[in-house]
C-alpha cells in the first residue's frame, strides 16, 4: 500500500534533482559566482482521492517570508497514489483546474 510517507519521499528525491539542476544551471547574473546552493522545501500539502498535491518553494524564503528569495514558475506537484508518478500542475489556472484535468486523464508527467 502506497502511504503519505512514500509520496513525502518521492516528492524529496524530486526537489533533491531540481536543486542540482538549478546550481548546475548558475545564475543569471554571472558576477554573482557566490550565491549559496538552492534549498528547496515542501511548503504545503493537499490531499485528495487520487494523491496528494506538493507545493514548494526555497527554504529562504520559507524561512524569512522576503520575496526576494521566492521561486518563479515553481508548479505544484501531483503524486498519483496508485503509482507514486509525478504530475506537473502548471501555473496560468487556479490548482482546481490541473486536479481536474488530472482527474480526466490529462496528464504532465514529470
């Protein structure tokens, strides 16, 4: 039986993938060569009949609140509870909209 603790880890080991990818991608200012690596981190969950829905976004700013940290074009995440997939919402709708599109069989996986 898949459980909250299983989709908790999936969704880590994701998080743990974009954060290297964002340090590997470098910064978009090239004199800023001493940012620290990016941390990021769950900052809510819902869940629903189907998984659960993921938001994230660094640990800056979830520990200081200063936009100035916040992350652009972070989606929230489905994990489906059948099989612990990732589904990307997208962020030009209200989240309603993606659970039912995922709810339809539309799908973004990550």
């Amino acid at each position: 039986m898949i459980t909250k603790q299983n989709a908790d880890e999936v969704v880590q080991t994701y998080l743990k993938r974009l954060e290297h990818e964002m340090d590997d991608f470098g910064s978009a200012l090239p004199e800023n060569t001493d940012r620290p690596p990016h941390q990021l981190t769950v900052t809510s969950i819902e869940e629903y009949d189907f998984g659960w829905v993921y938001f994230y976004n660094s640990a800056e700013y979830q520990k200081t609140g200063d936009f100035l940290y916040s992350l652009a074009g972070n989606t929230p995440v489905i994990v489906d509870r059948t099989s612990l997939k990732l589904y990307s919402c997208g962020t030009g709708h209200p989240l309603e909209y993606y659970v039912e599109e995922f709810r339809n069989g539309v799908r973004r996986p990550l």
